[in-house]
C-alpha cells in the first residue's frame, strides 16, 4: 500500500475493523478491532492510486471493474465503518476537501436540467428494462421510500402503507382531478383513481415506465379515469384540485427550485393541494456524490430543507405539514438489495457483471447513507391558505386507518 493511502486510512478509521490487502499480497489493518470487521482487496496499482486521491468514486469504480472485491462486510459493511469514522463531513484530507470544494462550486453547472437534458437524464436510469426492475421492486413497482408502520412488515405492505399515508395527506374526494408528476411505472396513480375515483394524469419523461403504466392502466380497466404522458411538468397548462410528486423532486436540480413551485403553483386550483415526498438530507446544502452523479442519477441533487423552504415561499404556497421519515429508506433499500442478489443472475443475463457490480453498490452504499448519514425522506404539504385542512393531523390517521381497513376486507372477499 503506497504511504499516502496508508495516512488516509490511518487518520480515517479510528473505530471499528478494516483489513486492507494491497496489489502486492500485503494486508494492513486500521481501527481499534471494534464492531462486525470489513475486508477490502484492491487488486491493481491502478485502483489503489486512483483511491488514494479520489475515494468515493474512485472505489466504486474499481469495484465495478472488478479491480477491488470486498471480500469480507460487503459494500454495506464497509461503507458503514466508513460513515460512522467520518460522519457527515466526508474524507477530510487536504486534497479530498479541495475536490469536495471544486464540486460545490461547480454543482449548479452540473443541475441545468432543462427540458431536453432532463429527458436524456432520466432515460439514463428509469429507461432501463422494466424486467430489471421487477426483480427487486414490490408487486405495484413502487421505486420510493416505503413506510414501515411496523417493522415487521414487508416491502408489499410497507409500500401499500405508503400510498395511504400520501392519499391521506391529499384528503380526497370522489371526481377531484389529480396531477402525479413523475409517475413512475403508474402504482400511486391508479391506487388513487381506484380508491377515490379520482381522475388522474400522470406524467413522466421515461417512454419505458409510460408504456408500462398504460398498459396496466388499461388491464386494470382503468384507462377512462388515468392517463399517462411523456410530458416535462414544465409544459403542463391545465389545472388539479390535488398534485402529487414522489421521488421526483431529487431530479429538479437546485437551479430550478422556483419554477418548479412556481408551476405548481400555477396548475393548482384555488383550494388544491399538494404533496412532495422527496429525499433530502437534514444537514445542509451539500454535493450530489460523484459516482451516485456520474453513473446513477446524472443531474441529481438531495437537497437540504433550508434550499427547499425559500423556493415554496416565493411561489405563495403554504407549507401546512412536513414529516421526516427517518431510516424507513433504509430498511427499503435493505429490501430491494436482498431480491436484487436473489435474482443477481437474472440481473446478469439482462446486463453483465459490471452493471450488476455497480448497483450493487448503488443499493447497499445508499442504504448505509441513509443509516449512517444525514438522508432522510421529506414529506411536505402546501396549500395556497391556512384554511383549507384541518387544523391537527387526526384526519391523516382516520384516512389511513379506513384504507387499511377498506383493503383488508378487499383482500377477505368481504367487498362485493
């Protein structure tokens, strides 16, 4: 191991257990012994200079090539020894602190998520096979943060319960038009047409997930209630008496902050609302990760409330409730890692070895993030006046409590 890597890691791990096996068959050890042991092995020269100077990409990069296994831990435990040595702010060398610095100052450059990138940005990720996705996602191919009411709940029931818990935050009614901007492959759109006859569009810029949600929307029958577009929310003109976005909001970019509440704004009715579910991060404004940006969500940005907050009161909306769902991301990336290697040969045959090396360090390094770092799910209710809700949260927990129940005898044959 080249001296430089060996002061990195010296100053780094001062808690817990690391075992490091160098290109030329050496392995060093750094931490106090503490706590479940990682062991990383990087197998190339190469690898080992490109860490040194540039850990959190280059390491995820040689573990896509192969240049690096971990052969005892996995990616989540190593990951974890190295979040809980360095917390929330990162690999503090000299030399990583001047990469961090150049990426904060060039992270608004790397957010120009104009209609045409947008579209190129998404294609990136959500227009990879949906059979790819079948082999991690729950029935409904919920690709966000589930809602673990109890911790002993599936991934099924912790996404249905997620649906709930944002229907009941919508306080719908029979025949309200609803707006769900970046609609994934259709689930929440058609739970709200089937449980509230709501008459719901839903847009997205992934010709995949489009093609997908239709087809469902019309096997289901529900085709005269949902539509689904390829549309950027940005050129919508119509108005909703509720607009919904999940998981989208991440892929805004903090240079469009304002016009995307402006339009929101603009496309709901006078007593409308609205619901943001988006991840975040309860420390402050930060940096998309490299390789997370490079190979994952090109665009992306998590940001902090306070980057939030400014942009929903220059559009004239009110923020009548926020939640933070702590860990609940976590114990869902745990989920959809645990399926992803069950079906990891399927995985294969769809892609190769180094795609299915990449995700899995996508999957496992964002559940320690979300475990061990400061992401966390936002929840965010508007409305255009102090007025139109309740004044306390009872009705949510009435609401959630009638679709459980209403789901619950579905499921008995109880419902005719």
């Amino acid at each position: 191991m080249n001296i430089l890597l060996r002061h990195v890691l010296e100053s780094l791990v001062r808690q817990g257990s690391l075992r490091v096996s160098g290109p030329n068959g050496m392995i060093d050890s750094f931490g106090d012994g503490t706590g479940a042991p990682a062991h990383i092995h990087i197998k190339t020269l190469g690898a080992e200079r490109a860490i040194t100077f540039d850990p959190m990409l280059a390491l995820p990069e040689a573990y896509m090539r192969g240049e690096v296994d971990i052969p005892e831990g996995g990616v989540l435990g190593l990951m974890r020894i190295v979040f809980q040595n360095i917390g929330d702010a990162g690999i503090d060398t000299a030399w990583t602190r001047a990469i961090d610095g150049v990426r904060l100052a060039f992270r608004r450059f790397q957010q120009i998520n104009t209609t045409r990138r947008s579209r190129r940005n998404v294609a990136v990720h959500y227009d990879l096979s949906v059979d790819l996705y079948r082999l991690f996602l729950d029935d409904d191919m919920q690709y966000s943060c589930a809602y673990f009411q109890r911790p002993e709940m599936t991934l099924d029931e912790a996404q249905s319960a997620k649906k709930r818990h944002i229907a009941a935050k919508l306080q719908l009614e029979p025949d309200l038009k609803v707006l769900d901007i970046g609609c994934g492959w259709g689930g929440l759109a058609l739970y709200l047409a089937r449980s509230f006859k709501a008459d719901v569009l839903g847009v997205t810029l992934s010709r995949e997930q489009h093609a997908a949600a239709t087809d469902r929307a019309r096997s289901e029958g529900l085709a005269s209630r949902v539509r689904f577009d390829v549309r950027d929310y940005r050129e919508l003109g119509e108005r909703f008496d509720r607009v919904v976005s999940v998981g989208m909001f991440e892929h805004v970019g903090v240079n469009h902050y304002n016009t995307f509440f402006a339009k929101c704004a603009e496309l709901l009715n006078p007593d409308g609302v609205i619901l943001l579910h988006t991840v975040g991060r309860s420390g402050p404004p930060s940096t998309t990760s490299a390789f997370v940006r490079k190979h994952i969500f090109p665009g992306g940005y998590v940001p902090a409330l306070s980057e939030v907050v400014p942009a929903i009161e220059k559009a004239g909306l009110v923020i009548t409730d926020v939640e933070i769902l702590r860990v609940h991301y976590a114990d869902t990336l745990k989920h959809w890692g645990q399926r992803f290697a069950a079906n990891r040969d399927k995985a294969k045959a769809i892609y190769d070895e180094r795609f299915c090396r990449m995700w899995e360090f996508y999957l496992a390094a964002s559940e320690a993030a979300f475990r061990w770092q400061d992401l966390v799910v936002f929840q965010i209710q508007l409305t255009r006046n102090n007025y139109k809700l309740p004044t306390n949260r009872d009705y949510m927990a009435r609401c959630e409590k009638l679709l459980e129940l209403h789901a619950m005898a579905h499921s008995n044959g109880d419902l005719h």
